[in-house]
C-alpha cells in the first residue's frame, strides 16, 4: 500500500469502514511508516477534538428556514 493510498482511507477506517485484507494491508502499513501512523494519530485527536464540542439546538424558526431554503434548491 502506498502513503497516497493510505491516507484516502483514513476516515474510512476511523468509521470502521475498512474490512478484510484491506484493513490488513492499512494497518501493516500504518505501523511501519511513521508518517502515516502520525497522520492517522492527527485525524483521530481532532476527531475527539470535535466530537468533545458542544452541540447547539438551532430555534425551531431557524431549522423550519433552512429546512425550507434546503427544499427549494
């Protein structure tokens, strides 16, 4: 597996997304590049990061708004 090819399946591991030899051949090549393995670390903390956030309700006129504007396009 390349770097090019293992970057593209990042989010698709994360979301467990990644099965069978190809998850094999992601983690093999992971583990021995340290380039990929940080980037993977990278994608994984700000995924904590963002998932730590809080969520806001949006008002029930705004979500009628851009239900209505998403609608119309």
């Amino acid at each position: 597996m390349t770097c090019s090819e293992c970057n593209d399946l990042i989010s698709e591991y994360l979301d467990g997304e990644v099965r069978g030899t190809l998850r094999a051949d992601f983690l093999g090549h992971v583990e021995s590049c340290s380039e990929c393995g940080s980037a993977l670390h990278g994608v994984r903390a700000v995924r904590m990061q963002l998932a730590d956030l809080p969520r806001h309700q949006l008002p029930r006129s705004e979500e009628r708004r851009v239900g209505k504007e998403c609608r119309s396009r």
